[in-house]
C-alpha cells in the first residue's frame, strides 16, 4: 500500500499523500464504489485520472471512510457525512487528503517550467518579492500557485480571483509555512499556510 506520507500540522489535522504506483486494476479490486462514482470512473479518457481518482478512495479508506461517506456540495466542493472538514487533490503520480475539524484546502502540483507562461494569471502582489532569475522561481511560482488553489478550495465561492483577492506574504522554501490573505468583498480572512516538496512535486495546504 503506496502511503507516501502522513502529516499532522495539528491535533485536530491530518494530512495523508498517495504515491500511484499500482495499475487500475490493482486500484479497483479492493473498494466499493457507488454507481454515480462507477459511472464516472468508467467515463473517464485518461487512465491517469481513472487512478488518481481511485486512489483517493484508498485514501479514504486510510482515514476510516468508504466512498459513500463523501459529497460534494453545489460549489463541488467536496464534505464528509460525519461533519469533519475535507479537501482533496491529485496530480500525475500523487493524491492527497486533507481532514479536520476547520475548513481545510490542499494541493498538488508537478514543479514545470510552463508556469512562468501563466504566472501573470495568478500572480500579482508576489512579484513585489519574487526574483525571476533565481534557480528557486520555479519553485516559489508552484507553492504560490498551490496555495490559492487551496484557499479557493477552501473558500468555495464562485469568483473568487487568485490576482485579485488571494495574497501570499513572503515566504523561504526551506520555512515550509506562510500566512496568507484572502480580501473579499471588504471583509479579509487570514490563514496559516503550509507546503512541502517531493520529487518534483509541491504539496500545499491551508488552514
């Protein structure tokens, strides 16, 4: 079983990250999967996302819950029956969850070069701070990005901006946390962020 590692950034959190080595086959066996979910596994082109998809469900499994015990919202944000706090993501070769009893966003990013094209879309107070020559901007650009990925994750509102109304003070790669800001509609929320690397991949986390 291809639990990769388990976090506790707190009494009440618990993060667990899923390394997908095992084949779809391997992935489906073992769970019970609803028939909306069967559905939509089936429908799926990519086997990568027929895995990643299956693989939170082992996920689940490690937290104690079957895949009846979640549901999404309208928003498609996804809640536990229980009334815990979830958020959940997957990207190539890794998933995660995150579970608590606050509100909670997570995200995993595979560090790549073409997010310096799209940095303009989602950046903007951080190029105060950020060096665009350094051999870490690759690196930084993804914990930035992963971070509003799990605020807006985390907020669920539709129209929420990541230039606009996501901010993320200075941080050091090495520190492994920050604080973010989200500043909407004149009210302003803050939060303690987290983040982390592994092989080539940024796991962020929010609070």
């Amino acid at each position: 079983m291809p639990l990769y590692k388990t976090l506790t950034p707190n009494s009440y959190t618990t993060v667990k990250i899923w390394k997908i080595t095992e084949s779809y086959e391997e992935l489906m066996k073992p769970i019970d999967l609803r028939d909306v979910c069967m559905q939509r596994v089936l429908g799926m082109k990519s086997e990568l996302h027929q895995r990643g998809f299956l693989s939170v469900r082992h996920l689940l499994a490690e937290f104690g819950y079957e895949d009846k015990d979640l549901y999404y919202d309208d928003n498609g944000k996804p809640h536990l029956r229980d009334g815990k706090h979830i958020s959940i993501t997957h990207s190539f070769t890794f998933s995660a969850i995150i579970v608590s009893e606050e509100e909670v966003g997570i995200d995993i990013e595979k560090q790549r070069e073409k997010i310096k094209i799209i940095a303009h879309k989602f950046v903007d107070y951080e190029f105060d701070y950020l060096d665009k020559e350094a051999d870490d901007y690759i690196k930084k650009l993804t914990v930035i990005w992963g971070i509003k990925e799990s605020l807006y994750k985390l907020f669920a509102t539709p129209g929420m901006l990541f230039r606009e109304h996501f901010f993320v003070i200075p941080f050091m790669l090495e520190d492994g946390e920050t604080v973010a800001w989200i500043d909407y509609e004149e009210k302003k929320y803050r939060y303690n962020t987290h983040f982390l690397e592994f092989e080539g991949f940024t796991c962020a986390y929010v609070c």
